[in-house]
C-alpha cells in the first residue's frame, strides 16, 4: 500500500464521481501518493442525478475524499487545450506539492455530438474532439516530461487511449482519429522519455459503466451494447480501469514502457 509513498500523481478529468479519473486518484492516493486532481468547473446544473443529490462538488469532492485516505490533494480547474493553463497546472504542482512523479492523462470530451456520420459531423465538434483528447494530452504530456527530466528522477506517464484507438468503430470518427493519435503519441513519447526512466504506456478500456455513458441509459439498449461488445458478456468499472494505471505507475511495471493495453473484457484480442 505504500509502493507510492512520497510521490506525486496528477491526474486530468477526474471530477466525475462515476469516473475513472476520480476512481484512478483514489487508487493511486491509497497506494501512498499525493495527488493533483483537475476538472473543468463544470456548472452544478449540468451534473446527472446521482452527483446533485449527494451536494458533489466535482474536483472538491474529490480531494476531500483523497485527504480522508491520508495524503495531500490539490484540486485544480485547468482547461487542458490551454498551453497557459497546463503550465499553471505544473507550476502550482510544484510549487505546493514540490515534484511531479506521474502524469495520467484522462481527460475527454463528453460524449455525444461526435457520434455521427462522418458526412454530418461538423468541423467544429471534430476539432472539440480532437483539441480535447490529443492536443489536451499533447500539452500535459509536454509540460509534464519538461519537469520530470530537469527532477532527474524518472517518472510514468499513462495516456487513457481505447478499443477504438486499436480498431475504428462508425460513427465514431473523431474519438477514433483521437485514441488512435493518443497511441502514437504515447510509442513516440517512450522512446523520447526512455533515455529519462520515463515510462509512457496507453491504458485502452472498453465499455466501462461511468457518466459519460449515460446517453445510453442503463435499460434493454445498455444491456444489448454490453452483452454484444465483449467476450465476458459484462461491462468494466472504472475501478478495474484504476488498477491497471496503479499497475503501470508500480515498480512492477518498471520494464514496460510504450505498450498500449486493453482492458476491456475480451472485445478486441489482438
């Protein structure tokens, strides 16, 4: 439990309480790190049920239950497709929490528009997408590896890729065209950061029961999309989706660098 002790994890999108970025801090914080965690000041009006009826107060909530466990957590409110803001982000990390040892990139845009044909999606929702999901990442990852390399004292980067970034999906094609970018991004950063002892792999999840799901309900169309999507006939919690960060942020994982790994109940077995 104490393989992160006296580290620091900053980890994107993590407000959501049926998430995987609150569900990856949490887990990372229990295994001995402090944590940073950012969201996008989201306005209470837009939160599902579930968060208005417990008063949750996205990233607030989430550092509250991080210092609950015992470790230090700032909560920031970072828009990631800001060069500016992501290196506040970093600046304000050091400067309170003094070093940076992981950076796990999950933040998203919401699902929803984008899932159209590609003949009727809008340039303005692919270039959301897009600016979101890799420049988003582009960005933290920069900012990040700059100060892993001047502490001199390696470090892990995990990207949240997808099945989609292996295998394109319709009706799906900027989120495809962004998890499939995420993947190179994340081999090229490896073989950069490696001479570093930076570790840089992609976590692919498959369907996983978060809020970002919601637009599927959770009757018979849920129900249908899981039990046709995977070898295991059940969907993954994001719980599941933290281990294997947990894992890929462990000195167990010290020789794995560059992969890209799915976690998604046998739908894609390649």
């Amino acid at each position: 439990m104490g393989e992160l002790s006296g580290k620091v994890a900053l980890v994107t999108g993590a407000g959501r309480k049926r998430g995987i970025g609150r569900a990856t801090a949490l887990a990372l914080a229990r295994a001995g790190a402090d944590v940073v965690i950012t969201g996008t000041g989201r306005p209470p009006e837009s939160f599902p049920p579930d968060e208005k009826a417990v008063g949750w107060k996205d990233v607030e909530s989430v550092a509250e239950e991080i210092r609950q466990l015992g470790r230090r957590a700032l909560p920031l409110v970072v828009d990631v497709t800001s060069s500016d803001q992501v290196e506040g982000m970093v600046r304000r990390t050091l400067a309170e929490l003094g070093r940076i040892d992981i950076l796990v990139n999950n933040a998203a845009f919401a699902r929803g528009p984008d899932r159209v044909p590609v003949v009727d999606l809008s340039e303005d929702i692919w270039r959301k997408v897009i600016d979101v999901d890799l420049t988003g990442m582009f960005l933290c990852c920069k900012a990040v590896a700059q100060a892993l390399i001047q502490q001199r004292r390696g470090g892990r980067i995990v990207t949240i890729s997808g099945g989609v970034g292996k295998r394109g999906k319709a009706r799906e094609a900027a989120y495809c065209a962004a998890k499939f970018a995420t993947i190179g991004l994340t081999q090229s950063l490896a073989w950069e950061l490696g001479p570093h002892k930076i570790n840089v792999n992609a976590v692919c999840p498959g369907t996983v029961d978060t809020s970002r799901m919601d637009d599927l309900g959770r009757g018979e169309r849920w129900n249908q999309y899981v039990a046709t999507n995977c070898a295991l006939g059940r969907h993954g919690s994001p719980e599941e989706i933290a281990g294997l960060v947990l894992f890929l942020c462990s000195s167990a994982a010290d020789f794995i660098s560059g992969q890209s790994i799915g976690i998604d109940g046998g739908r894609i077995m390649s």
